[in-house]
C-alpha cells in the first residue's frame, strides 16, 4: 500500500529537519538527504505501528513566516 506524505526539509543550527505535514512525523540528519532517509525510515514505522492511519491531505500549501 503506497502513501504520498509531503515532506519539508530545513535547516536548523548544523542539522537538516524533515517534517511530515500529514502526520506528526519528523527526524533529521546532517545533510538533507540524510533527512530525507531518516523521515522515510521513521515514516515506514509509523505506518507499521499504525497502518490504518487518516492522512489528510495538504493542498496548496506554502511557507510563511508569523512574527509572534
């Protein structure tokens, strides 16, 4: 069963984050690709733990910074 989960990936200090916007997933690596292989593996066991998940949707999304 494939998923599509959207993914952003930023810098933090000197490690990368990956955070899954459909589900309360994240995880981080040194490089991006590192956290693009990091959230793919955490992502893969959320999923075995939890394989009839909801995963809503993101649509039309975009990144905005609130100053609060």
């Amino acid at each position: 069963m494939g998923r599509t989960i959207e993914v952003v990936i930023y810098q933090e200090d000197d490690q990368w984050v990956a955070q899954a916007l459909n589900v309360d997933v994240s995880s981080f690596g040194a490089t991006p690709e590192e956290a693009r292989a990091a959230i793919q593996e955490a992502l893969e066991l959320y999923f075995e733990d939890a394989p009839d998940a909801e995963i809503p949707q993101v649509r039309g999304g975009r990144i905005e910074e609130l100053h609060v």
